[in-house]
C-alpha cells in the first residue's frame, strides 16, 4: 500500500468515461443474483446507488440510523440541483459545467472525475423527470431553471426550496420498488460500527441495531459507505444532529485513506447564531442571493446603532449603505462563491460593521427585488398610476412564490419579517469536500470498500460550487457505481456467501463491544454534549473559516487532550443492550475527537490557501488567497497509523492537461 | 421562565408508561421547543437519571422526524410548523406543558416519546413510485412538457413530510391524508398514469392492513398538517379509487 493509483482512464478527456465503460468487466446477469452489496447510507448517493444495484439483479443491504431511508440528511438540501443542459441557451455546455467546478474547486480536484461529473449530470435531470420529481417548471410546461453562486449561466433546476427533499423522496421511491420486489433489504434505524475484512477485501460490516441494542454481523461481496459528510465535529453547523464520520472513520482505520480533511465549506448565508442553548444553524438557501444583495452600513456609528437597536436597517438610505460584494467583485457581485462570499461577509464584521448583537452578521435585502417584481408586474398586468405600497404588495407575492417557505423559515427562527425588513446571516459550517480518498471508479484503498456522495472527497476540490453535492451524490449512485463496481465484482462471481462465521468477523465483533462496554463503564462527569461543543469551539476558533499555524498547533494538542478527558471522564446513562441516544452520540462524538486532530494536521500541513481552507499566512494584499500550485497541487491522503498524528501523508499530484490553471478571481 | 413538564416516560414497547413531572427553569424564549429539551435531558443526565428520548433529526421542519404531542397537540400550538421549528416564545413563564408521542395503533411506542412509524413505509413499497429504471436512458426531460398548475400541485402533494401528525391528529388514526398526498403527487403527473389504478388500489390496501382508522372527513389531519397538505388529497384519492375499481 502507499502508491495512490487514480485509475484514471487515458485518452481525451471527453472520451474517457465512455473509453472506460467499453473497457471495465462486466458481471453476467446470471451471476449478479449470487452476489451481495451493503450500502451504508440512504441519502441521494446511497438511495440511488441501491435502487440501481438492486434493479440490475445484485442483491442490495441498506443501512442508515434514522427510522426510514426517506429522512436521510439530503432531505434538507434546498436549493437546487445543477445539469448543464443549456435549456436556457446562455451558452451552458458540458464543458463549461466541468470549467466552472474545477476553477470554483480552487484546482485542487480530479480532472477527470469532474467531467465525468459534469457530462451524465444531463442524464440526471431526465431520471428524476421520469420519476416523477416535481421540479419547477415555465408556463409552456417546460423546465424552469436559475442561478447559483460562482457561475454566470442558469443550469440549476429546482423544486421552491425544497430540492433536496424531491429528489430524495425521488431515490427512496426506487428504492422501494426494489424493496417491494425482494431485492433490496432495508435495515433502518441501524448504525455501522465498523468494517470487517477478510484477506484484505471488505466483507461485511458490523452494526447496532438502535431499538434493541443488539450486535449484527452482515456480509457482502463489496460495501459502499454513503454516510454523508462530517461537518457536525463544529458541534454548531447546518447539518442534521445525527450526520456524524463513523463508517468513514472506521474504514480509515481499517486502511481507507482519508483525504483532505481540511477542506470545509463554510456557508455564507445562515441564519447567525442567537445564544449559547442553540443546537444547530438554519441555512437560508444560496440561491436567495439572485435577489438579494448584501450590505453592512458604511459608517462604524451607524452599525453600532443598529445593534444596540437605537437604528433600523430600513433607515438607512442606498448611499449610506456598503454593498460590499458588488463593490468588490464587480462581474461576480452577490454571486461570488461560497468561499468569497463568506470570508468578505467575515471580513466586515471582524472590521465592526456586523448588525446583530454579537456583531455577527450582515444583511441579505430583498427591498429592491421587490420592487423590480413589482414594476414589472404592474405594466404587464396593464395596472397605471399604481402607489409605491400597491408595488411594494405585488413584488412581495412574486417574491413569495420563489422564496416563500424560506421566508415563513427565517421568520419562526429569527421572530423578525424579512419582507419588510432586511434578513440577517452570517457564514456557517455546511459542507466537507474532503473524505474518503477514492480512484477514479470510486473505491478507496481498502479493495472491495466505495464510497460515494458526500462521503469521498474527489469532484469539489477545495470549495463546492452550490447546487453540486445534490449532482454528484446521484451521479455517484445512479451513473458512476452501477458500471464500476462491477469492474470488481467480475472476480468474486465463484465466491459464493460470505460466512459471518469467521475469526475476522469475530474479531470485528469484539472490538464493536469492547469499545461499547469501555464507554458505558466510565463512571465520568460530562455528558457527551459538553465534549462535542467543546471540541465544535476549538475546531470553529482555530480551524474555521480562517486559520494559522499557531492556533492550529495548538488546536492539534488542545483536541488531543479533550480526546483523553472524554475517555475518562464521560458519562452515558442508560445501558447499551436497549435504545440509548446517549450511547449513539457518544460514540459519534469520540470518532470526532479523533477526526478533528487530522483536520486540523492536515491544515497545518497545507501552507498555502485554497478555497475553504484559508491560512491567513498566505494571502494576497487585497485579502484573497493565495494559493502555491507549485508545492500544494495535490490531494492529500492519510494513513491510519494509530493516534491522529501518526498519521502518513501520500500525496496525489493533481494533472491537469485540458484546463488552464489559472489564478481565480470573480472581479 | 420556569416551566411544568409533563412527559410520557416508557421503558419500550413492552412496558407500560406514565406521565413524569419535571420543572425546568432558566428556559429562553429563543430557544426552540427541542432545544429547551436538551437541557432538560443535560440536567437529567448529571443528576444521572436517563434523559427522555425523542426523535428529531434536520432541526429544520423537513426530514419529519421530530414528533411530539404538545398539550394535545401535534406538533404543538402554532400551525403550519414542525416541533423542530417551535420556540419558546409561544409559551409563558409559569406554563404547564404535557408532552407525550403520536397516539396510534398503528405507530407503536419505541422509548419514551419515539414511535415507530415504518408503516408509512410499507404503504409507500405497495406502490408509491413510477416504475421506471434507473439505469436506463430515459427521454429528454423536456420531452414530457407538464403544464404548470398541474406541476405545482403535484409538487404540493409532494411536499408531504410523512411525520405522521396527521394520523396523531385524527380521531379514528387515520392515514388518509398521508396516503393521499402520495397517491396525488404521481396521479397529477403524466408519468405517473399508466400505473395509476394499481397504485391507489395497492396503497389503500396497505394502509388497511397496518391497522389505521377510517377517514370520516373531520378535517383535523388538515389543520394540524405542517406543511398544509390540503383535504383536495384525500377527495382525489377517492375519486381515483372508486375509478380503479370500476375499472378493475
Ligand atoms: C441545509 C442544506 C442545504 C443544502 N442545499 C444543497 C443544494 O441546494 N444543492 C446541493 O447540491 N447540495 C446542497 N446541500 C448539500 C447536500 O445536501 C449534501 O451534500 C448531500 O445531500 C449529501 O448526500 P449523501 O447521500 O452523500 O449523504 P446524506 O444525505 O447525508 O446521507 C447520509 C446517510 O448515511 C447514513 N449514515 C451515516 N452514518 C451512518 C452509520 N454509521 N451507519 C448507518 N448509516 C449511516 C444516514 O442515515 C443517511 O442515510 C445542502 C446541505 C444542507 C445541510
Ligand atoms: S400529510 Fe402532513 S401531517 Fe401527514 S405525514 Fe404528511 S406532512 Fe405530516
Ligand atoms: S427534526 Fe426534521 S422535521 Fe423536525
């Protein structure tokens, strides 16, 4: 082990997908009734990938921890899903879809893995369509679509708000119908604790089932992890309470590299923190920033005003405003990416013009929108002479049918109208793009062991462009997977079943409840809560949207020590042979207090900045990153070798022979 | 503010429950309904006592999972929302607040206040999808024009959350308005006709077996709906049933 081989296919660029397809082993139809895949996950990655698995004739096991596949995180994904189709004929294309991305990733993803990304996206679009997703649609029954940060064509589709929710339940329907026929075996309200090898290939899992406390053994042919991203180590961040690292982590351990762990998305527009209790961050879909611009008052007095509540923003007038995303980024504006987007909106307040309590947050402002909608609307509708309030009226019921239950959102959260008066966000944790390190045909080091979706970390490099997690969870699961796992599978058609009667699954066993019993013994004083936000603070302080070489040195051994007090010192009521939520966290939590010691090692290790991950050491005298293609163009992948700073750097170097890499800039 | 928590505290399914009292102070009125429970279960926890488990996931009204009877209520005492989504801003200091799960045969108690609402899913495995493959090619999307009233209401169905407070709501535990909802978002698209009388028979059949009430339009699954899944459903529904099977 050690070589990183991407397996990526040779030939132009545009051709190797299809190269690849033609040449990769295919399993007779016979043969795949004889063969088993665990899909650890049922988001969009891994709903789709066992709907298509199951559909072709292998015989698929489900897991995820919630009650039903449905709930999966990607249920709340708003915004909207990216194809480039160029229904809108602005020019989009395949290429240019790959462009964006790549260039929006910082250049720090796969080449060839984006293009493939970007060419089936096309064909995501017409399997949802025949689903039955209910996208939004023109009054000529045709696709509507609109715009998201960082790109300057409309190529995302959408369903209002709630995107991520119509293509899952898409997902879920097709895996039902498979369910219904026998193929797929859905195990809900089940948690993977960990991998189980045999001669070196992945076999099966082990798992808890959350209702009876009991210890599974399942096996498989092959296992694909879809566990989403692992964001919620910041404790506070946009992610559902239960998205944690745990299957991705144990596979590490078990010999998957993990790459990239640094690179976080941190999300421009949330709704900023209120108080200590708080539990979780609300994100106000990106796409609200193709209507709203973003502004702090100009003055120092005039922001202090407003939040000591002697001022409202609506007082304001346009001159006495800073909309400093379109002072700053003229060709881009309000729809810079997320990275840029974040860091200015920091940027202000650190500066003292934040507007709420806290000095946190900055001012999303739909005034003007309202008014265009309502102009127009008005002379199409033929009304003349109509009063500024009857405009006013007219643009908020066009604002509404975009934006309405993100609008009904931000009013239950915040108690405030953001119709009349401007919304408040501020940046939030929100996306990984790093994970499990996987080749071109998505399996990690670990032979036999995929990950697909959020979970692996090749096609976003070091910044996510909005509306693509959603197209590559289901690419990865309906386009991607489908072909290449069966590359492997080709060899294992004489098999047979994999007994779980076997030393490796014993051993496998045995550590699972080891590990259980060790934190159930603890006679501790903390609950797991206290440690996961300590450990959220360290991480969002000293490796969040800015970083250093000091603090993150001193992150690295401050969350070594947290890992130490937690192992001595929690405390979970309850007993592990029964349902205990208690349990479930902590062992969540402990894999973060892991993680967390990588993540920040690996920032440490990057010197230059790239995307989400910003050293402050490096940046350009405007403020903009900066980043060292000559010495950091490279996916960094690390092996497991006992304790967090054990761990063994491989490097992918990262080729790029069809793009200019070029410095970024949305000015 | 302080508060007076009544909560259903259940071993598991096989034992029998009862309502605890607990008092809470210190709770703001920013903080949602949820929230306020987590310090309820931190304090319970250093006293260690075992916290009261609920299901919630998103915190953010869309996964569905959170699912509490607040003072009778589903979902509590504001309307279009989800527990995850109330805050403490509408209760007051001094409040009595009675907590307990969905009520239904057919939802059975987990832990505490968790139900196990897997027949939902076994109602939408009967025939809540269009059976297309997936790893096919399928048409241009754009191939399939769909008029734009008929796509919103579709996508109205379609945002049904499958909480199952509809069901808590009603009298008699029914799931009409549910399965209605999934009925309506594929009978209102073009895609979803050629299978439609075998879908609505095969749902309705499913619902019957998990031992849910009958629907005798009293309406409160519609008004204690978070995401105002509308009655419209459960008429269509009907309509598609009876010619399903007259047909059949
Ligand atoms: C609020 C919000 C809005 C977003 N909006 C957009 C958007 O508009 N467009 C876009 O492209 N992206 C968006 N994203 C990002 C996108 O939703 C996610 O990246 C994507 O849905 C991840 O999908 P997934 O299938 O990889 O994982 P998930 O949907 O997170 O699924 C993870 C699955 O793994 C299971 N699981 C995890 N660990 C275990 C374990 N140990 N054992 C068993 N099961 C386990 C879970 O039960 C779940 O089924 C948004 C994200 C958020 C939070
Ligand atoms: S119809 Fe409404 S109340 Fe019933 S499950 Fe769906 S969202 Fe919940
Ligand atoms: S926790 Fe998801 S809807 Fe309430």
């Amino acid at each position: 082990m050690g070589v990183l081989d991407s397996r990526e296919p040779k030939g132009p660029l545009a051709n190797k997908w299809t190269n690849h397809k033609n040449e990769i082993d295919l399993v007779n139809p016979a043969n795949k009734r004889n063969i088993d895949i665990i899909i650890v996950g049922t988001g969009l990655a891994g709903g789709s990938a066992a709907a298509t698995l199951a559909e072709l004739g292998y015989n698929v096991k489900t897991f995820c921890y919630q009650d039903s596949p449905r709930r999966a995180h990607s249920i709340a994904a708003q915004g909207g899903v990216n194809a480039a189709k160029n229904y809108q004929g602005d020019g989009d294309s395949v290429y240019r879809l790959f462009y964006d991305t790549v260039k929006g990733g910082d250049y720090r993803s796969r080449e060839s893995n984006v293009y493939r990304l970007a060419e089936v996206s096309t064909n995501i679009i017409d399997q949802c369509v025949a689903q039955g997703v209910p996208f939004a649609r023109e009054y000529g029954g045709l696709l509507d679509n609109r715009s998201f940060g960082g790109v300057l064509v409309s190529r995302t589709f959408y369903a209002k708000g709630q995107t991520g929710q119509q293509l899952l339940l898409g997902a879920y329907a097709a895996m039902n119908r498979q369910i219904q026929r026998g193929k797929i075996k859905s195990y809900t309200r089940h948690e993977m604790l960990d991998l189980v090898l045999v001669d070196g290939k992945a076999r099966g899992i082990i798992a808890r089932d959350l209702v009876s406390g009991k210890i599974e053994r399942h096996s498989a042919h092959a296992v694909v992890l879809a566990t989403g991203g692992y964001g919620n180590l910041f404790f506070l961040s946009t992610y559902c309470m239960g998205a944690n690292v745990m299957a991705a982590w144990k596979a590490h351990k078990k010999g998957a590299f993990f790459a990239n762990p640094c690179f976080t998305q941190i999300h421009p527009t949330c709704i900023p923190v209120s108080g200590d209790h708080q539990s979780k961050l609300t994100l106000m879909s990106e796409s609200l920033r193709n209507d709203g611009r973003i502004w702090v008052p100009k003055r120092l007095e005039d922001a202090q005003a407003i939040r000591e509540g002697k001022l409202k923003p609506t007082q304001l007038g346009e001159e006495e405003r800073d909309y400093y995303l379109e002072r700053r980024y003229p060709a881009f504006g309000n729809l810079v990416p997320r990275d840029v987007a974040s860091r200015a909106a920091k940027e202000r307040c650190d500066a003292g013009f934040g507007v709420n309590k806290t000095g946190e947050a900055v001012y999303l402002d739909f005034s003007a929108a309202i008014m265009r909608y309502g102009r127009e609307k008005a002379l199409t509708s033929g009304m003349k002479d109509v009063d500024d309030n009857t405009i006013r009226e007219l643009g908020e019921k066009i604002v509404e049918a975009k934006y309405g239950n993100l609008f009904q959102m931000y009013e239950k959260i915040v108690d405030e109208n953001p119709y009349k008066t401007p919304m408040m966000i501020y940046p939030a944790v929100h996306y990984t793009m790093g994970g499990l390190w996987v080749d071109y045909n998505l399996q990690t080091t670990i032979p036999g062991c995929y990950a697909a979706g959020e979970a692996n970390f090749s096609d976003h490099g070091a910044n996510r462009l909005g509306a693509s997690a959603l197209m590559q969870g289901l690419a990865d699961g309906y386009f991607v997977l489908p072909y290449t796992i069966g590359d492997y599978l080709s060899d294992d058609i004489r098999t047979g079943p994999i007994s779980t009667d076997s030393p490796e699954f014993d051993a496998a066993e045995k550590n699972v409840t080891d590990k259980l019993e060790k934190l159930m013994s603890g006679t501790g004083i903390h609950s797991v809560d206290y440690y996961h936000k300590k450990l959220g603070k360290i991480m969002w302080n000293k490796c969040g949207m800015s970083r250093n070489a000091k603090e993150l040195k001193e992150a690295i051994k401050e969350i070594a020590e947290l890992r130490k007090d937690f192992w001595e010192n929690v405390k979970i009521p309850g007993r592990p042979d029964s349902k205990n939520q208690e349990l479930e966290k902590a062992g969540r939590v402990a894999d973060f207090l892991e993680l967390g010691e990588l993540f920040a090692k690996d920032a440490l290790e990057r010197n230059e900045s790239c995307g989400g991950h910003f050293r402050e050491e490096y940046q350009t005298p405007e403020g903009e990153a900066l980043r060292d293609d000559e010495n950091f163009k490279f996916v960094s992948a690390w092996e497991y070798k006992g304790e967090p700073s054990d761990a063994k750097l491989h490097k992918e170097d990262l080729v790029y022979e069809n793009i200019k890499v070029k410095t970024r800039s949305y000015k | 503010m302080k508060l007076y928590l009544k909560i259903w505290r259940q071993k598991n399914a096989s034992t029998k429950g009862q309502m605890v009292d607990y008092t809470l102070d210190g709770v703001e009125s920013d903080m949602s309904f949820l929230e306020m429970l987590d310090i309820l279960n931190e304090e319970l926890i250093s006293k260690g006592e075992e916290p009261v488990e609920f299901d919630h996931d998103c915190r953010e009204g869309i996964c569905g999972t959170c699912s509490l009877m607040i003072n009778g209520r589903p979902h509590g005492p504001d309307s279009m929302i989800t527990v995850c989504q109330l805050h403490m801003r509408s209760f007051n200091d001094g409040d009595e607040i009675v907590i307990e799960p969905w009520r239904a045969k057919a939802f059975p108690v987990i832990k505490d206040l968790i139900v196990d609402r897997t027949a939902f899913d076994r109602i939408q495995q009967a025939g809540g999808y269009i059976s297309v493959n997936t790893s096919g090619r399928p048409v241009d999307a754009n191939a399939i024009p769909i008029e734009k009233e008929m796509a919103d209401k579709s996508f109205n169905a379609a945002t049904c959350i499958g909480c199952g407070a509809c069901v808590a709501a009603c009298k008699n535990a029914s799931a009409m308005l549910f399965t209605s909802a999934k009925v309506s978002q594929f009978a209102l698209l073009p895609q979803g006709q050629v299978e439609a009388a075998e879908r609505v028979e095969n749902m309705v059949r499913q619902m019957d077996l998990e031992g849910f009430g009958n629907c005798t339009n009293t309406g409160a699954c519609e008004i204690e709906c978070p995401k105002g899944i509308s009655l419209e459903n459960i008429a269509r529904m009907n309509r598609e049933y009876l010619s399903a099977s007259v047909k059949g």
